[in-house]
C-alpha cells in the first residue's frame, strides 16, 4: 500500500475506500449520536457526558487528557469571561493521536457537549432528552448544536482507521463544555498547551463557512431598591416596572449600534447583525408586594474589532443616563454585572486560506466537482474566536444541517451528518496525509 503525502488529491480508490468506510460505520454512528444525546448536558451538569467521550476516546486508543478547569489558572488571559456557579467539577476531555511518521500538518478538531436548556418540555413535541428519528431527521437538545458534528469528526477518525489509515500528523480531538456561556473550555485547552497548524470546529453550519462572527457581552441587570408605599406607588417606584425602562433605553443603543454596522466593511451587508436580548428576567416577591427587586440576563452583539471596554463603557451609560431621571431609578441606581461572555468578534484571515482549500477539494470530492462550499457571516458567535485572536490558529466551522438550535424541537438532517462525516474523513486525509496501518 502506498502512502499519501498531504495537499496531493487522493486517488479516487482511496477516496471510494474512505466514503465506503463511513458508509459502513454510519448505523453505530447514528446510535452513538442518539445516547450522546440522550445525556442532558446542561450548564454545570456536563460531567456524565464528559465520561461519555473520554470513554469513547479511550477505547479507541487516543492518549486522553481529562482534567479539572482550574479558573483561576484562566482568569489573567485574553478572551476570559467571569462566570458565577459552581465550576467545581468542570472538566475538558482532549485525546490525542501521534502518528508513525510524521508528514503532513496538525489539527484541532472541537466540539462542544455543553447544550442550552431546553425551556418547557411540553413544548416540544418529543421529549427533549429522547432522541427519536422522524424522516431522517434526529431530533433532540443538542442533536444540532453540537453532538452530531463532534461525533461526525470523531467516526470519521474511525472510518480511516477502518479504510486502513492513520492520519499522518497530530489530531486533537478535544471535547468542551462552556461554548454557549463563556468559551472557557476551549480556552481551557489552549492554556493546557494543545496547539495545531489549524482547528477545525463542526458546528451545524449547513456545510457554510463562517468567515466573520460577532461578538458577544453578557451582563446581569440588577435593579434593587426600597419602593415607595403602594398607596402612593406610581409605575416608576416598581422594580420589575422600572427595569422596563432600562431595557428600552438598552433597545435605542442596539439601534444606534446597528447604524454603525451599516459602516462596516465586514458587516455592512448583514441587516441588523447585533442584537441586544433579555433573556431572562426574575423579580419581586408577591402579587400584592410591590417588587423591590428585578434581575435580567441581558446579551448585547458587538461588531469585530469594536473595543470592549467602550463598548462595556457605553452600556454602563446608557443604563446611568435612563436612571438619572427616573422616579425609582434615581434613588436607587441599577447595576450592571459582567457575568459570562466576554467575547471579541473574529474575522477569518488569509492565513486559514491552505486549509480552505483543501476543505473545498473534500467538499467537491464529497458534492461534485465544481460545488464550492460557501461563506457566511454570522450574528452569533463560536469558539473559534479564541484559536484565532490570541493563538494564532486559524480556525473556522462546517457542520451539518440542523434546525431549532436553541429551540423547540431541534433536530439535525442525518444524511448531512453522513456527507460531513466523509468530508471531514477526506479532509483529515488530505491536511494530515495518510499512513497505512498494516495488522
Ligand atoms: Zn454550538
């Protein structure tokens, strides 16, 4: 058996071989995805999934790293964002593969586990956590985003292995928590020291390529304070009430924000790429108690290359400016609570270029000749943000066709999932090079 050395297209032998591999694996494939996703990893609950890979990483031979997230060995670097709950028991899962010889370039494939909740059961029309197969489609919290394209990278590792290959490079495969929240599991693995000449993120993408992504601030409103009587209580003396009026004093500086994307050389053709979001509000006591309290989860969008700090300067003004005047808010001035993302916006350099290319030689391998694999910029945000900024790792998502992501009824296209399990398959093959194994 001849080698492959890398960037050479494949033999179309070796490519059927490759396609023929994970065609063969796809049914456990399809089965490993639905106990993946059976485990409800929420937000500090992600444990048992965690076990899940590492298991599944171990009994494929990768050399795993399973560790604590220590925070404050990641509190002093670029990108971090305060989180407030117990991360006592928060861990990221990497496992590694060294080939033979060594003949092409490294790579990082990520996923992350962490899935948002999954709001009233009732609203969905299957349990959230019990995965069932409709017309082809799975559907489950976190079949989309993200547990089908981690598993898709980490079957398509099998199916070289099964075809008769090992990459002929270093592969990462590393499995985080904290995506949705603050990114800190991918910047766990970046300070624990895993590097690679490019890291390669399956989020469902529907096969776009995220050229650009905004970027992200969570803050927690706290409005707290002594209402006056109820007698004499107007609107203004009403905490849940007063908030009200700093979330749309919040909604004009999303305006004049989204005025100044219309500016921007990335983003000016995006219609209202930032957007600013209550997502959660808690208030008051008691029907007939006038609220003293009111807490609001609040996200608001930033363009790349917008400072943070101004922008954090400039919400903290906005939210002062509606109080100053306020007949509650005046005497008891709200706070703004940094709490999670804080996260800088990121635009794919020319530097990712070699492997676009190769991505787009497996995708026409995969699609046809001729396919070109598109760009997009989203008005959301990915861990991808972290390997680029401050580690200079390019790094960029393709992933399969799902829909629902944060929703009701999430579900993700499995013949999607199979057409990215060959493309990453061929990917690998072409950025790493091959190294047959003999038995
Ligand atoms: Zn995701």
């Amino acid at each position: 058996m001849s080698s492959t050395s890398p960037s050479q297209t494949l033999p179309a032998e070796t490519i059927d071989r490759i396609t023929q591999a994970v065609h063969a694996g796809f049914e456990e494939q399809t089965q490993f995805l639905a106990d993946f996703v059976r485990i409800p990893s929420l937000r500090f609950e992600e444990g048992p999934a965690q076990d899940f890979m590492a298991d599944a990483l171990r009994r494929r031979g990768y050399k795993v790293d399973d560790w604590t997230i220590n925070l404050s060995d990641l509190a002093h670097l670029a990108g971090f964002g305060p989180i407030f709950g117990d991360f006592s028991r928060a861990r990221s899962v990497v496992g590694s593969h060294h080939p033979k010889t060594v003949k092409g370039r490294s790579l990082i494939l990520q996923g992350h586990l962490d899935v948002v909740p999954t709001g009233p059961a009732e609203m969905w029309s299957d349990p959230p956590f019990d995965p069932v197969i409709r017309d082809g489609w799975m559907h489950g919290r976190g079949s989309g985003d993200m547990k089908a394209g981690t598993v898709a990278a980490l079957f398509a590792l099998d199916a070289l292995a099964r075809a008769g290959f090992e990459p002929a490079a270093t592969v990462h495969f590393q499995s985080v928590i904290e995506e949705e929240s603050t990114g800190l599991g991918a910047l766990s693995t970046l300070q624990r020291g895993y590097r690679a000449d490019v890291a390669v993120l399956p989020e469902p993408s529907d096969f776009t390529i995220n050229r650009a992504q905004i970027g992200v601030l969570w803050f927690n409103l706290r409005v707290r304070g002594r209402p006056v009587h109820v007698a004499v209580a107007g609107d203004g003396s009403n905490a849940i009430m007063a908030s009200y009026d700093v979330l749309r004093a919040l909604q004009g500086l999303e305006a004049e924000w989204n005025e100044r994307a219309a500016q921007d050389p990335v983003y000016k053709d995006v219609p209202h790429p930032l957007n600013f979001n209550a997502g959660k509000i808690e208030g008051g006591d008691w029907a007939s108690s006038v609220p003293a309290w009111c807490d609001v989860a609040c996200r608001m969008g930033v363009l790349p290359g917008q400072d943070l700090d101004a922008a954090k300067a400039q919400i903290e003004a906005c939210v002062a400016a509606v109080s100053r005047d306020h007949p509650f808010l005046s005497n008891n001035p709200p706070e703004v609570v940094w709490n999670g993302f804080q996260a800088e916006g990121y635009v794919l350099g020319p530097e990712v270029d070699p492997a676009l290319s190769v991505m787009q030689q497996s995708y026409e391998q995969v699609f046809g000749e001729g396919e070109v694999l598109v760009e997009n910029k989203m008005t959301a945000l990915t861990d991808t943000r972290f390997y680029g900024l401050y580690y200079d790792i390019p790094a960029f998502c393709i992933g399969p066709k799902a829909q629902n992501i944060h929703g009701f009824d999430e579900r993700v296209e499995l013949a999607s999932v199979r057409d990215l399990t060959v493309i990453l398959a061929l990917f690998i093959a072409q950025w790493c090079g091959l190294n047959p194994v003999e038995d």
